[in-house]
C-alpha cells in the first residue's frame, strides 16, 4: 500500500485490516486480507473460486468468525458485531443465494428489510421502486414466481430499506443470462449515484472492472492486486493470471 493508500483507507467509510477468518477452527479462508472503500465509492472484488470473496463480505458482515483483524465503519470498530447491529449502524448485504422470501410478496419482503424502522416504510418503499418501478407496479406478487434477475431486484431493495451507508453485494449477477447480468449491473450503479457506498463481489470479472471506481484481486485469502478498475482491467498480469482464466468460467 502506497503514503497514499495509506491515507485513503484511514479515512475511509468502511475498512477492514489484516483479517483472518474461516468457517471451522484453525482453518483460515483469509490470511490477511485488507479493503477499505470511501464514501460514495463502488468497489469491486474479484478472484478466482476459492480466493476468499464471499467470506470476505461474510467476515465484515459478521457471519464469519474473524480471528484476527479489525472492521470499521466511520472510524469506530464493528469487528464480530451481530448482523442485525451492523444492519442498524447502516451496512447492507445480500448474499447470492436464498436472498428472499419466497412465499411472501414483494411488498411483504420490503417490510421485513424495513423491520426496525417501521415509520419509513412508506419512504423507503418510494425510494427504492424508484429505482425498480417495476417491483411497485407488482407489489402483491409473490417472490417464489419472479425470476432470477426480478428476485435479485427484490432482494438489492430489500436491503436498501434501512437507507445503509454501505451495500455489499455477494455476486449479483450469478446464474444471470448474459442480458440479465447487464441490466444487474446497471442497478448496481444506479444505486451508488445515489450515495450508497457499494462493494461487490463479482465472478464476470471483467464487467465488474468496466464499472467499479477500484478493484481487488483476491488470491489464497489475501490481496494479490489493487487498483482503479481501469488499470486493473488492462494490467498485463492481472488479464495472463486471472481475466483469462474469469472469463472462461463466465
């Protein structure tokens, strides 16, 4: 990390340092993995299968145990908090799988991301079918029968219903058709110029970079590059060692 970098992730809106983390008992995913994002930022991570991408949100979101390490959010540590306490100081997440509730309907789905600010239903609920006005025009419909792309939708709202400082997103656009993942991403930007500081996991590496403002590259748990989307994207090691082979799992 450059003085520079340096002085961004001191300053950043949420950071994390040096985690290591893992599912089971001296079993570690993460050996050190460091992120920051600042303020209005989207930040892209990418890596091959096994790198540690999900288990990275998973770890700042605390559903994985961080051994060592810390998270913070505006300065002040949240390393390990519960996920409803990091719901309430403002960090959204949606996870790729399971991420709504089936038998109930969108509308009812967008109540439950609004459970602990139940005064700003209403609100929120404007706000975010701003966004995707075709989740007010089927409000009453229920998630099970939307597709994979509309469940996606719900799902980005649902966590957007407590107004976060911070979205991270666990691969938006998997298991999406190729029109499908385009339109995932474009919401994704949508999103961030509204203010929302959004960090994303992504498999369509190199869509990912042709968005994001930077970029990591994860490798065996820990950072192998970082930099501006755009340079990552045309970084002669970056495309020989990982968007060849990213590209060919798309």
């Amino acid at each position: 990390m450059t003085a520079d970098q340096g002085v961004a992730a001191a300053d950043a809106l949420v950071r994390a340092d040096n985690l290591v983390a893992g599912y089971l008992p001296g079993v570690n995913i993460l050996n050190g993995c460091d992120l920051y994002a600042n303020q209005g930022e989207l930040v892209g991570i990418i890596g091959p299968n096994g790198a540690g991408k999900s288990t990275l949100l998973k770890a700042m979101f605390g559903l994985v145990k961080i051994s060592s390490g810390s998270v913070y959010l505006a300065g002040e540590e949240i390393t390990g908090q519960r996920a409803d306490q990091l719901v309430r100081r403002g960090i959204g997440f949606v996870p790729q799988n399971n991420n709504v509730f089936p038998s109930l309907t969108i509308e009812e789905n967008l109540q439950m991301g609004a459970v602990q600010i139940p005064a700003r239903f209403d609100e929120r609920f404007e706000f975010v079918t701003s966004l995707f006005p075709t989740l007010k025009e089927r409000r009453k419909q229920r998630a099970g029968s939307l597709s994979g792309g509309e469940r996606q939708m719900v799902a980005m709202s649902r966590a957007l219903m407590m107004d976060p400082k911070v979205l991270l997103l666990d691969e938006p656009s998997a298991g999406l058709s190729p029109a499908l993942q385009d339109e995932v991403f474009v919401r994704v930007r949508e999103i961030n110029r509204t203010g929302v500081t959004v960090i994303m996991v992504e498999q369509n590496a190199r869509r990912c970079l042709q968005i994001v403002d930077r970029g990591y590259v994860l490798d065996q748990g820990k950072n192998a590059y970082t930099g501006t989307g755009k340079s990552l994207a045309s970084d002669p090691k970056v495309i020989e060692l990982y968007l060849g082979t990213l590209a060919k799992a798309k």
